[in-house]
C-alpha cells in the first residue's frame, strides 16, 4: 500500500525512484517487520499470560520441559501478522506470486490457530486430528497448485541443482508437487519447533537464501548468466521473504533462552507452508532439501523412529524423536542444541548458494 501510494509521487519528486528498487523495497519490509515485531510482542506477550494461554508440554517429553508449562504460546499469531502489515506495505499488490504466498500463511497459520485453540484454550483436546489437519493442508496446497499451474501460465518443468539440462516437465502432476513441498515444508518446520528459539533460527535463514533465490530467479539477466530458470514477477518475493527475516528477528528477541513465548502451530505451520511456496515460485524446490536441511532430518527422525518402533514391537533408533530430544537426553543443554542447529543450517544455506554456479 505504501508502495502504491508513493508510486502516484514518482513524476513529481524523482527521489521517490528509489522505492521502485526491490532491493530497496526488501530492507525497508525486513526493518518495518522487525519494529512491528517487537512492539507487538511487547504488548501481547503479557496478555497472553494473563489469559493462562500457557505451553501444552507433552508427559513424555525432556525432564527439563516441565518448567516450560504456562509459559504463553501461540506468539505465531503477532509473527504472522507482522509479516502480513509489512509486505503489504512494501511489495506489488498486482503481483499474483504475493497474494500466493500470503494466502498459503494466512490459511496455514488458520489451521495451526485452530489446533492450539483446542489444544492450549480448551484443554480438553489434544488438537485436530492428524488426518484433519493434513487433509485440510492439503486441500489448500492443492488449490494453490491448480491457480498456479491454469492461471499463471506457471512453468511445470522442474528443475534439478547441478544439472542444467535436465528439466523434466512434469504437466499436471506439478500441482502434486507443489502439494507435496508446501505441505511437507508446513509440517517439518513445526516438528522442529521444540526447543527455545530452535525453529526460528533456521528459518530465518531459509527465508535469507530464498531471498537471494528470488531476485535472482525474477531478474531476467541474473537468471539467463546463472542459468537458472527465469520466473516474471518472482522477484517481489523477496520483499516478502525480507519481511519473514525481520519479523523473525523481532520475534526471536522473546524466544530465545529462556523463551518468554512459544510460536505455536499457527507460527511453525504458516511459516513452514510460505517457505515451501516460495520455493516452488522461484523454481527451487529441491534445493529446499538442502536449505531446509535441518527442518529435514527432524521430520525424517520422527518418521524413522516411528516406523522402527513398529517394525521391532517397541524398540527405538533414538532416545526421543524429534532428534533435538535425543541431544538434549545425551545431555546436551537447550542453549548448545539451538545453536549447533543454527549452525548447520547456515552451513547448508551456503551450500545451496553454492548451487547456483554448479550446473
């Protein structure tokens, strides 16, 4: 909106031009999410307590964990917001990509409030029903799928890191994909969200590299010497994925160690879901594995441990899934496991940057 407002300007004062840069555009949406941030959590934090909207922690959870209970949850509510007031105020409203993203967040984040209504306000449930909430996920993946694949004119072709010439079209089948990443992105990021300030951390950083992705995916030069699949529009994205980054930050001033908030399912699964569409936007799907990569192996340990405790008849591959339970079981203290995992994901962030001159 404010975008648009100072576009009307541009004829008559030449130093508005400056807005028209999305480079420009994305610093200002990253800072603007991060002032909204802090102040919103600084307001809502000590109502959040006083309504006794307090963490569920589970029975067989770390010993360490029960002093987490009361401690206020569903943050994800003010982070969502925060980021919806920026990016509204800094990108293209006429760009479809943008109202994509945002949708996928605002619907994902329904779904999680949902589930920590029931869960953390009636406390006479343990939240939706798994097959509820994925087929509810689903159906709104699908949906996204089928605008982005019959209305945008979306390339189906799919493309692979380290292999220029491969690009195989998958038709009609890609709104499956889109599915698949959306929905699997969605619930990775909240099987990671256990510890203080673990989630946020990582996906920060995916939203830094996806950031990157998109410019260069939406600027038709950048994308034609890199090689990499040119997408219209793609670039606004990182307006968006700036204001993910600030009001991440905003909102990791109150959850770090010790957390005076946690962000709840309507944090982790509109986060979650947002970064899966932007990765299908800007042509990076797989490269969301390697992004991603810690947000991957919690949603593969608690699978793994799953099916491995079924198969034996009880006996497990780790101490407690997801896999930052394991550490901390091994006597890992919270703060050493947020950080390490931190650490990684930087480390695969770099890595795929590296993919864009490997092809």
């Amino acid at each position: 909106m404010l975008y648009k407002l100072i576009h009307m300007f541009y004829a008559d004062y030449s130093f508005l031009n400056v807005f028209r840069y999305i480079t420009f555009r994305t610093i200002y949406a990253t800072l603007t999410a991060l002032v909204i941030s802090l102040l919103l959590g600084y307001w809502i934090i000590p109502r959040l307590r006083r309504l006794q909207i307090g963490q569920y922690i589970r029975e067989d959870g770390p010993p360490e964990h029960k002093d987490k209970v009361g401690t206020p949850t569903m943050g994800g509510s003010f982070l969502l917001l925060s980021i919806l007031m920026s990016s509204l105020l800094w990108v293209e409203l006429k760009n479809v990509y943008i109202w994509l993203v945002l949708l996928i967040a605002i619907l994902f984040g329904g779904i999680g409030f949902l589930d920590d209504y029931l869960k953390v306000i009636r406390k006479s449930s343990k939240g939706l029903k798994v097959w509820s909430k994925l087929s509810m996920q689903a159906g709104i993946a699908f949906l996204a799928g089928i605008i982005l694949y019959h209305y945008t004119h979306f390339d189906s072709r799919l493309s692979f890191p380290f292999l220029k010439n491969v690009l195989p079209d998958l038709g009609m089948a890609y709104i499956l994909l889109v599915v698949l990443v959306v929905v699997g992105a969605s619930n990775a990021v909240n099987l990671t969200d256990g510890l203080d300030g673990l989630a946020i951390g990582p996906i920060i950083v995916a939203f830094l590299s996806y950031l990157v992705f998109s410019y260069l995916a939406g600027h038709i030069k950048i994308a034609h010497y890199l090689q990499i699949p040119y997408v219209s529009g793609a670039g606004e994205l990182s307006v968006i994925c700036g204001a993910v980054v600030g009001a991440g930050m905003g909102f990791l001033w109150y959850n770090s160690y010790p957390a005076q908030v946690f962000m709840g399912d309507a944090g982790s699964l509109s986060l979650g879901a947002a970064l899966g569409m932007v990765a299908v936007i800007s042509k990076q799907e797989i490269t969301l594995i390697l992004v991603g990569g810690v947000f991957v192996v919690e949603a593969l340990s608690v699978i793994l441990q799953v099916a491995f405790f079924k198969i034996t008849g009880g006996r497990r591959v780790f101490r407690m899934a997801p896999i930052h339970h394991h550490f901390e079981l091994k006597g890992w203290p919270e703060p050493k496991v947020t950080i390490r995992f931190w650490i990684i994901a930087i480390m695969l962030a770099l890595l795929s940057m590296s993919t864009l001159k490997l092809r």
